[in-house]
C-alpha cells in the first residue's frame, strides 16, 4: 500500500475493509484525481483497440477499468453522509461536478457506445452466458438512455446540464444539513418534555450537553416531517415547536434555503429529459426501471390515494373525538392522539413497549437471530477492526459451514455530522472478475443517550434497523461476476423489495419472543401485548399510507413538468399537487415536504420515491409465501437467499421474483396490509 496516500491501493484488511485508520480528509482529492486518470486511460485503450469488439475487450474491459476511483468514491461517499465536516462537504460539492463530466466522458463516448451497440446487435450469435448477455442488455441500455446515440452539440449541452445538476444535488445536501441542525429546538426544562422516558430525556440533554448547553434539553430533527417524540409528548406547544421547526427547513430565507435549488434542478433534469428525447424527467427514469412509464406509476400511486385519504379521514374523526371540543385537531397533534385511541381501540400502548426494546437485545436477538434461522450465516463482532467512527460497529458474517460471507457496519446513532434518515451503503462491493469480497454499513439516526443508559428503540426503529438490514443482506449475498451487477444494484423500484420483506420477522412470533425482553427485569414482553400489536397492525394505516403516497405524488408531480413549465412557488406547486391527487388535508401533511426532500433532490430517488410501494407489492406477496410455506425456516431462507437476494444485479428482477415466487405478484395482499378498499 502507498504509504502515501492508503487509497490509492486494494485494502489489505479482512474483506478489503477500508484502512479508516490511516484515511484522512486530504486523502480525497489526490486519490479522485488519480482514479479519473486511470480509468480514462483504460476507457481510451478500449476505444483504441484495433481489433473487434468482443464481450472480453470491451465489456469486461470496462468492467475492469476505474478500480481506484470506485475504491475512493464508495468510502468518500459514506464519508460525506454518515461522518461529514466543512472539508468533505466542500470537497463535495467541487467533487460533483468533475464526477458527473467523468460519467459522462465514458456513457456518452461515440466509438465506445458503436462499440458496445456492435455487440448488442450480435448479441444472439455470441456465445455468451446469462449474465454476461444480461450485462450488455443493461449497458447497452445505459448508455443509450444517458445519451450516447446524441450528436455532439447535444452531448455537450447534455454534459453541462449534468454538471449543473451534481452540484446543486451537493449543494440541496450541505443546505439541508446545516439547517437541519440549526432547527434543533431547545427547551429549558424536562417539564417541556412530559412524556418522554428516562432514556428519551437523558438523549436531548446529552445533544444538548455536546452543543454547550448544559442544563438544558435538545430535540434534534429527523428527516420525516414527524418525529417519534410527537407521540409521547404532552405539552402541545412543544410538538407544536418540534413540528414547526421541522416543516420549516429549507424555507425560512436564510443561507441554507433550498427552494431556489428545487426549482432549479427541476427544470434541468425537464430540460436533460428533453435532451434525451422524453417528454419529462419522470418518462426517462421510468423508462430504465421496472414501472416502464409515468402513466403506470401513476395509476398505482391513484388507485391507492382515495382509499387512502377516505381512511385518513375516518381516523381524523377518531382522533378529534378523543380530543373532543377543546380545539381543533392539528398536524402535530396527530401522533399524541393516535396512540390515544390505539390505546382505546385495541388496549396497544406502543409506549410501554419500549422497556422490552432495548437496541443491543433487538440486533443481536432479533435482527441476526432471524437471519441465521433463514439463511444460516452467523455474527461476531470484529473489535480489531477499525470502523470510520467511534460509534461504528463492526461484524463478521460467516455462513453455515463457517466460510465467510462479509462484513456488516452498524452506525447506529445520531450525530451532527451525520445526515438524516436511515440508508445502507456497500463500502465494498462483492464481484468474482476482480476477486473483490463484501463490506457493507448501515446507518440509522438514533438518539444517543447519556453513558450508562440503555438505548431503547420505539417499534418504528425496530422496523428501521429491521428494513436497512434487508438492504444489508442482499449486499451480503448477492454473488455476481461483474462489478455493475454487485449487491443492490438492482432497478431502483426493485431495490425496496428485500427490505420491505425482512421487515416482516420483526413480530414474527418466534423473533419477537426472542429479543423483546425488559431491559431492567428480564421479563419477555407479554405475549398478550404482542398479539394486540399484531392484531393493529391495519391502524392508523390510513395516515401512514397517505403520508406516504403524498411524497411520491410530490416527486411525480415535480418530474412530469417540460422545460417549458414554469414554476415560481415551491408551496404553491406542492399546494396544488397534493389538491389534484386527493392528498391535500392540512392534518396529514406530507412525510416530506419538497425543501427537506432529500430521497429526490439529492438522494437518487428523482422521479422513483414511488419504488417503495411499487415494491411492496412483491414484498406483500412474498409475506403470504413465506407464511403459507411454514414461515421461520432454513428451506424458506435458502429459497429466498439463492433465487432472488444472492442474484443481486445478475438478471431481471421480475424473473428473478418469478423464479422465487412461481408467478408475477399478485397486488390484493398489499391491498389487504393496508386496508385499501
């Protein structure tokens, strides 16, 4: 290894691990520029080579070509999310643009694409396997969608237009980010924050303690419009405050607003979409997905909406009735009041659950007890090992018969370097042409209680840590030969479908019987208590879903505008979105609002926040297999792990789905989970 510069070369730590030891900030920037180098020399070799084209020369020869830059960018990116600081983020936000050119210099390359569509055309008379035929499907595809076909006049003004984009992606991040921690609503006194447990209390005056403010309390944000506190607290000024504060990121005028950036890269991604021959940035994106077009998206997203917002409405009437005529009910109300009437309606105090969920119990009990009941692998935690944070946990993941899997990183907790929501990385990705092995990182934002204080999860982050680890295992198991085809990277309205599907072994009978016991006592939570829980499972389904279908209408709503589409007001825009949709009640706002939503202004989701109900229509399907199939056990697993997880990007996923599943996926399971009818 270059003592130099540690990414300039393979790690040689357990699984490739990356050296975080010895990676500092100034590492970046030399090991990008030298990762833009070598692959454009190795691209320019390919293009050069005299002889003709062949799956060896030139799609495997891509295939081999960027290794130091994809080394550096995977770290640097996990870096900038889960650990950033004023010299990453202005690294960047320099960064995006020179990554986008970069990307395009090789997509859009006129002798590589005559390449790569010489043996498109071929394709039937090449003696190629499945996955290898399947690759140069993809991308051929790629290449075509980005642009490669374009003159060059186009291509230059398609090439800038993507520049232009990466950095206000960069800049929507950094933006939100900092006001996302300058939102941060102090209070005085615990008093504020009756409700709240012990653990609960002990982390804001821990967030506050780091900022300097001893004595008093700090709620930070979340990336939903809701925060899990909402639904404890009893003084409706303060969820009043949290959800003020919340809804307000983005949008107050100040340095880090970001609306001037959601109309601006609206209008370019129209403008590139144009480029490309589309009629709007949604039909491009669609067009490489599984959903194949917006129209197909949006009959789903309105089939569902009405029911939806007709349950949505009859769960208001509920929770104004348990509030009665002392005022109106409101958005930050809504939480406090459901848990009221669950309360009332199915004797499930969500809050009492918390003692039996203590975060060490539910990973090491539930979330890797219910894998290795599926799919044999077991964990052992690596100390030894490094991780890019004091917080990070690192395990090793090794199969049945001993051999090893991989790596998996928890970053479990919060911070104010860390952006929001919850996510999984792959730190290295899994391919056989290159001997690469598998790292993967989940991240959740947790608040961190003082020392000597149990972390004890509310249901949702048991449901969070539950739904990332699915990311995880399909990183873990996916076994592909090519780098493109590695863990997730699958159509990215496939790529919910694992996790939404290991969701289900959180109150599965046997898992949750393992890992919810009383942090204190011992006890397994009662039996009785759980059995409510699961009988529950359709309340408040209305708001959830609505919530839900609102961002995705949102995202649609703003990617189906032309360059043409002229569009002034952010708020007015959302206002009459959600109005065409059928979503417009003040009491069920959105989960995200346009100025904090991050999955589409820079996250990757653009036009495709739908894939997370487009997938749970598989997922859903897949639930009623697992449990007409005898549910918790090594044969189901190993069907799931081998057929649809362990083929990662290697095929189509709906045949993949096909051949776990035995047909296409039927959508009335989704339809019965959520009460639409």
């Amino acid at each position: 290894m270059h003592v130099s510069n540690p990414l300039f070369d393979a790690s040689d730590l357990p699984y490739g691990l990356p050296p975080f030891a010895e990676i500092r900030d100034e590492h970046y920037r030399p090991a990008f520029g030298r990762g833009f180098e070598e692959q454009r020399a190795e691209v320019a070799a390919i293009v050069a080579n005299p002889d003709p084209p062949t799956f060896a020369n030139t799609i495997e020869a891509l295939e081999r070509s960027g290794r130091t830059l994809a080394r550096t960018l995977r770290v640097f990116s996990n870096k900038s999310s889960a650990d950033a600081n004023e010299t990453t983020i202005a690294l960047e936000e320099e960064l995006a643009p020179l990554l986008a050119a970069h990307e395009d210099s090789i997509l859009l390359d006129a002798a590589l694409y005559a390449r790569v569509d010489a043996l498109h055309r071929d394709a039937d008379r090449l003696d190629l396997t499945a996955e290898q035929r399947y690759l140069l499907e993809r991308r051929h595809r790629e290449m075509t969608l980005a642009g490669a076909a374009l003159g060059e006049e186009q291509k230059a003004l398609l090439t800038d237009c993507n520049q232009r984009i990466s950095t206000l992606t960069a800049r929507f991040e950094r933006n939100l980010l900092a006001d996302t921690n300058d939102l941060a609503v102090v209070f005085d006194s615990p008093d504020e924050l009756d409700g709240l447990s012990e653990a609960e209390l002990s982390a804001t005056a821990e967030a506050a303690r780091e900022r300097g403010l001893d004595g008093r309390h700090l709620v930070t944000l979340v990336l939903p419009t809701g925060h899990p506190y909402l639904a404890s607290l009893t003084n409706r000024e303060s969820r009043r405050r949290i959800m003020a504060a919340s809804r307000s990121r983005g949008a107050r005028g100040n340095e880090w607003d970001t609306r001037a950036i959601v109309l601006e890269l609206t209008r370019l991604r129209a403008e590139r979409a144009r480029l490309l021959g589309f009629p709007s940035h949604a039909a491009a994106v669609t067009a490489g997905q599984t959903a194949g077009t917006p129209a197909a998206v949006d009959s789903l997203l309105r089939r569902l909406a009405a029911p939806a917002a007709r349950n949505a409405r009859a769960e208001q009437a509920d929770l104004q009735a348990a509030v009665g005529d002392a005022f109106a009910l409101e958005a930050h109300d809504w939480a406090f009041y459901a848990e009221k009437v669950r309360v009332a309606k199915h004797d499930v105090d969500t809050s009492l659950m918390r003692p039996y969920l203590e975060a060490e119990r539910v990973l090491q009990h539930g979330v890797f007890y219910a894998a290795t009941r599926l799919y044999g692998v077991t964990f052992e935690e690596r100390t030894d090992l490094a991780a890019y944070h004091p917080d990070v946990r690192v395990f090793e993941v090794r199969d049945e018969d001993g051999s090893g899997v991989g790596l998996y990183l928890l970053d479990l907790y919060t911070r104010d370097s860390k952006r929001g929501g919850a996510w999984m990385n792959d730190l290295v990705g899994q391919n056989a042409l290159l001997g690469d092995p598998v790292v993967v990182v989940n991240n959740l934002n947790v608040p961190k209680p003082a020392p000597g204080q149990p972390t004890l999860l509310t249901i949702d982050q048991v449901s969070t840590l539950f739904h990332e680890f699915g990311h995880a295992l399909h990183g873990l198991f996916a076994r592909v030969t090519y780098p493109s085809l590695s863990g997730t990277s699958v159509y990215r309205d496939f790529v919910e479908f694992p996790s939404q599907v290991n969701e289900m072994w959180m109150l599965w009978p046997e898992v949750l019987e393992n890992y919810a016991v009383h942090h204190e006592t011992g006890e397994r939570m009662p039996a009785e208590l759980a059995e409510r829980l699961r009988a529950s499972e359709q309340f408040n389904e209305g708001f959830a879903t609505s919530e839900y279908l609102a961002a995705a209408m949102l995202d649609q709503s703003w990617h189906s505008l032309g360059p043409e589409d002229s569009v002034e007001d952010v708020a007015a825009f959302e206002a009459a979105a959600l109005a065409d949709a059928g979503l417009d009640n003040p009491v069920v706002p959105s989960r995200y609002q346009s100025t904090y939503f991050a999955h589409v202004f820079s996250g990757g989701y653009d036009a495709g926040y739908y894939g997370y109900v487009w997938s749970e229509v598989l997922d859903a399907d897949t639930v009623e297999w697992f449990r007409e199939n005898g549910g918790l056990s090594r044969e189901n697993g190993e069907r799931f792990r081998r057929r649809l997880l362990g083929v990662g990007g290697s095929k189509d996923p709906l045949e993949a789905y096909r051949d776990f599943r035995g047909r296409d996926a039927d959508i009335q399971p989704l339809l019965d989970r959520r009460g639409l009818r």
